[in-house]
C-alpha cells in the first residue's frame, strides 16, 4: 500500500517512516493537500530534523505535546526526523506513544528501522513508501561495479564519497543506501554462506553508521576490504 493510501485517514497517533527527504517532501504533501493541514506558520505543526535525537529533544517535544491545539482543525502534527535516536530519548518517546492526547499525531521518519526499540516499533504503524528507501536500480549498478574491483580502487571510491559528504554534496544517508545496495549485490550473487564475512562486515558498517559520531570513511573502508 502506497504512502497516500495508507493515510487517507489519521486514525492512528504514532505512525512510523523509513526513509529520508524524499518520504519527508512526500508526508508534507499528504498532510497538506489531503488534510487541509497549515503547514508554513501553524502553531500546532512541530516538524524537527534531528542527527541524533537526545532525551533533552524528547523533553521538549513532550512540553510541546501538552500545549491544546489553537487552529480550528483540533489536530497537533509532530513530524521528527532523525539519523538516530538515543535509548533514553526512544524510552521518553515510548511513554508518548502509549498515552498520547486525542489530538495528537506522530510521525517518526528514520533511515533504517534497526536503530529502534521493538518496544518502540510495537506501539507504531509502520507506512510503505513506495520502496523509495531502497536502493535504485543504478546504485545497484554502482555496487556491482564496486564489489569487482580491487581493494585498492574500492578505497579510491570511499575516499570520493565522504569528501562529497564532508562537503555536503552528499549525506550519511547516501552512504547508508550504498551499504544497502552492495548487501542486495552480495545476497544476489554469492548467497548468505559465500558472502557471509561481507554480510557481517555491512551489518557491522551500518549499525555504528548511526552513532552519534561515526566515522563515515572508517566503517566504509572496512567493507571495501572485507568484500
């Protein structure tokens, strides 16, 4: 089910997204157009980015929460977007999910549904978005190519891609997509038993890619030499 269908009516509180700018330009249409939902200067829209969400983050967001809504619509939006979010802040967000006011609505938007608690993920409705989170058919081009050549040229392209990261010419989440795509090569063409030191070596790469300050290059690296 596609993201517009799945919310053609707000009748849950906590919804739950993977994915980046694009499911976030998505959610702000739907939300808009659908819903007749203010987005620009609306008191009761709180939409926040976060590169790590922390409890004080929590904290403010539950201050937030407690103000009644002021428009007409009744309704108050919280939009939170985060690269990765800390235990303490999940288990602040827990206790909202589970006892939240009438009128409010979460929608939590992350690059991978690993950094979550289950007990967090169990108290969401977790939204298709159209596979938008998934590697397109020419990264997984990329990653063909990347995964053939030698461990030296590998490092070459690592090198590229978090000087263009540095820059901001691309993100963390560029690289996160890239690990994807290279794990959907390895899957495909060596299987679970063939790929598994490079299966491990992606799932290592990935899950410290959502700490507070990972090293981007460092865990990339890793993967090149473990392919």
């Amino acid at each position: 089910m596609s993201l517009i269908d799945s919310l053609k009516s707000l009748t849950h509180h906590a919804y739950l997204l993977i994915g980046s700018g694009i499911v976030h330009a998505d959610l702000l249409s739907i939300l808009g157009k659908k819903h007749k939902i203010q987005i620009q200067g609306n008191a009761d829209f709180f939409d926040r980015a976060y590169e790590n969400m922390t409890i004080d983050d929590a904290r403010e967001l539950k201050i937030a929460h407690s103000m009644r809504p002021v428009g007409s619509l009744g309704k108050k939006i919280f939009i939170l977007r985060a690269n990765n979010i800390g235990h303490e802040a999940q288990n602040a967000l827990l206790k909202l999910f589970e006892e939240p006011a009438e009128y409010a609505h979460f929608f939590l938007i992350v690059p991978s549904a690993h950094i979550l608690l289950s007990t967090v993920k169990s108290r969401m409705l977790i939204l298709e978005n159209d596979d938008r989170g998934l590697p397109s058919d020419e990264l997984i081009e990329e990653a063909k190519t990347f995964i053939r050549l030698s461990p030296a040229k590998r490092l070459e392209i690592v090198k590229k891609l978090t000087e263009e990261i540095s820059k901001d010419k691309k993100t963390k989440q560029d690289a996160i997509i890239f690990l994807n795509a290279i794990q959907c090569v390895v899957y495909a063409d060596y299987g679970v038993k063939k790929g598994k030191m490079a299966l491990e070596a992606i799932e290592h790469a990935r899950m410290y890619m959502n700490d507070r300050a990972p090293s981007v290059k460092m865990l990339l690296e890793y993967v090149a030499l473990n392919l």
